[in-house]
C-alpha cells in the first residue's frame, strides 16, 4: 500500500483515539441500534466529550480550531467499521459549518458551542417529496409577516430526522425568483406547527435517524434567517465541495476496509479441496479492485490537501464523489460475491457494507448531477 502523506503524526494519534471509541462505544450496539432504527441519544454527549462533534469549530465557538483532516479521520473510521447508523458526519461536515460560514455573530455564539457539546443535534432539509436533486424547484416556503417568517411544506430523507433539534431549512422567500428566491432558516424544532415523521425504514444504513418532516404555519422569528434573504441558493452550492468530499473519503475507506476483509476471507474459504484465494479468478478480482482502489485513494487524498487548503473546486469535488462512489458499488459487489452464499447473509460485514453503500451515489448530488457538473466545467473551458 502507498504510504498516505496527507496526515501528520497528531492526525494518526487523533485515529488512535477515534478507533478505541468506536470499537468499544459503537461496534458493540450497532447490530441492536439497526433494529431500532436509530443510535442512542446518549452517543451523541459521549462523543462531544472526547471533542468528536464539529472539531474544526473555532475555540471562541467551542471547538478545538481543527484542520478537516480531523473530520475526515472521523469519517473514514467509522467507514472502516461499517458504522453506518453514526450521523456525526452531517453534523459536523455539512450542517455545523454553514452556521459558522454564514451566521450572524449572535447565531454562532447562541448555537456552535451546544453542537459542539452535544446538547443540539442538527440536520439540514433540502430533500422534499416531489423534488431531489432539483434544488431550485423546492416547495416548502417561508413568507415574511412582521418579525417572523411563517413557514409552511415538508421534507423528506432527512439524516438525523429523529435526534436532530435544530434543521437548516430551505425554503423559498420568493417563489418567482428561482435560485435567487431560496433562503436558509435555522429552526428549532420546539416550535409550534413543526412536526416529526416517521423513522423511514430503508435498504441499508437501517441504524440512522432518516425522517420526513413537517412544517405547519411555523412561526420562525426573523433573526433565524441564516445568512441574507436569496442567498440560500449560493450558499448551497458553496458548501457542496466539502460535503461531497466528505462523502468520497468515506466511501474509499469502506472500500478499502472490505477488501482487506475479502482478502482474509479468500484465504480461509475452501473450494474445490483448496482456498479460493489460489483460484486465478479469485487473483485477478482481488488485483484488479486493490489497483483501482490505490488510485482513488491517492486522488481522494490530494482533494483532501486541496480541500484543506481552500483550493477544492466545485467540479474536483464532483470528480472525487462520482469515483469513489461508482467505485464503491463495484468493489463491493466484486467482494459479495467472492463471498458466495455468506456474503448475501447480513450477519457478514459485506452484507451490510453492500446495502449501506447504494445510497452514496444517491445522496450529495447523484452520480448523474456529478457528470453533469464536471461536462459543464470541461465545455466551459476556453
């Protein structure tokens, strides 16, 4: 394997750290916490006090002032363990950040530090029931009366949906404006006319909080416009980079965790009065997905240092997801299968692997959105 130079000795002490947590707070209750459909509340304050929520917050805010690569560390180790149910993932790398990219100074005194405590769990409602990765044609709307919006529709697939207390919404504050009639709230789920759905229940993934939510004459007072009226639209996309990185450093670390498992599980399987592993097949599947794999890690990782240096672009964003997830879904069906009848019994880690991942070329953009996105920047080209 390359060695990997994009983390520094404190990085690999911060995994030291991570890893210890999860096997001995998360791998133990996982298998339970899927049949309930959700992680325990009390993870979430575990997790805060080993600093594990929203790292790279400033100190001023709660945090610790971290690089992403803490996130990412975060990410790729419960990627490796299959922690599919663990939400901090959202919380940290895509709601968290837009409080502190675009909120008012009273807002990220009043909110950051009980995300980083964690006393306030978030999640962010894009996604409705008519419209996916459509942004722009979102119906939930938010009209101004006096000092409140009153904010009306619903969302759908919302991570966290069960557990959160505070949901960005989008909502639209002019609906015949288009993107430029999109705005962000921050609304605290106390308010009178907000309503929780059900836990959907879904082909994978089945230990994470994902919701339907409804909005009902909600009164949100006007200080909880995030950001300025309009600009939800921009901030939306200005944050998709990370958001779609994050998704890419953990599908290519599920890849890798269940190949390594794979290749132990090759040398064990008897076939035919020998180990699969010494089939030719077994050689060349086994080659071929290592040495796709080592390539996306090498690219994965350079979007990272990029990222970290605020120089990962929208379309580079979009590359990173579209290969590392395409990716993904490949290996792991190439991994199922040398698994035979066990790999499609969910007690083995492949099996789950396998249904957890189909949604990664789903959510953040599908893989379709990301070609779309990277043919509009090479025909913009001069």
């Amino acid at each position: 394997m390359i060695p990997r130079t994009v983390y520094e000795s404190e990085h690999e002490i911060f995994r030291d750290n991570v890893r210890k947590f999860l096997e001995a707070e998360v791998v133990p209750y996982h298998a339970e916490w899927e049949k309930q459909g959700q992680v325990d509340r009390a993870l979430w304050t575990k997790a805060a006090q080993q600093g594990f929520l929203a790292p790279t917050m400033p100190e001023e805010y709660g945090g610790v002032g971290a690089d992403f690569r803490y996130n990412a560390i975060i990410d790729e180790e419960l990627a490796r363990l299959s922690l599919s149910g663990v939400g901090w993932g959202l919380h940290s790398d895509i709601a968290v950040p837009y409080i502190l990219n675009y909120g008012s100074e009273e807002q990220k005194k009043k909110y950051i530090p009980h995300c980083v405590s964690g006393e306030v769990v978030t999640a962010i409602a894009m996604t409705e029931p008519g419209t996916g990765s459509d942004l722009q044609g979102v119906k939930t709307t938010a009209v101004k009366e006096g000092d409140h919006y009153i904010l009306n529709g619903s969302k759908t697939f919302i991570t966290n949906g069960q557990h959160a207390n505070l949901i960005i919404v989008v909502a639209k504050t002019d609906s015949k404006a288009g993107a430029k009639g999109i705005s962000l709230f921050l609304v605290d789920t106390h308010l009178e006319g907000f309503q929780r759905g059900q836990n959907l229940e879904k082909i994978g993934m089945k230990a994470q909080d994902t919701s339907e939510l409804f909005f009902d004459n909600v009164k949100v007072p006007a200080d909880c416009l995030l950001g300025e009226e309009g600009k939800g639209f921009v901030y939306l996309m200005q944050e998709l980079p990370q958001e779609r990185l994050s998704v890419a450093v953990n599908a290519i670390a599920n890849t890798e965790s269940i190949l390594l498992q794979t290749i132990d599980y090759v040398k064990e399987r008897q076939a035919f009065g020998k180990p699969i592993a010494a089939l030719q097949n077994t050689q060349f599947k086994l080659a071929e997905a290592d040495t796709e794999v080592t390539a996306a890690r090498v690219f994965i990782d350079k979007c990272l240092e990029l990222h970290v240096d605020g120089k990962l672009d929208i379309p580079t964003a979009a590359k990173a997801k579209l290969l590392a997830t395409e990716l993904q879904g490949k290996v792991l069906d190439e991994c199922l299968q040398l698994h035979g009848g066990y790999g499609y019994m969910w007690e083995y880690p492949v099996a789950r692997a396998f249904a957890d991942a189909r949604v990664q070329r789903i959510y953040a953009g599908t893989s379709e959105i990301m070609k779309v996105i990277i043919a509009r920047a090479l025909l913009e080209q001069e």
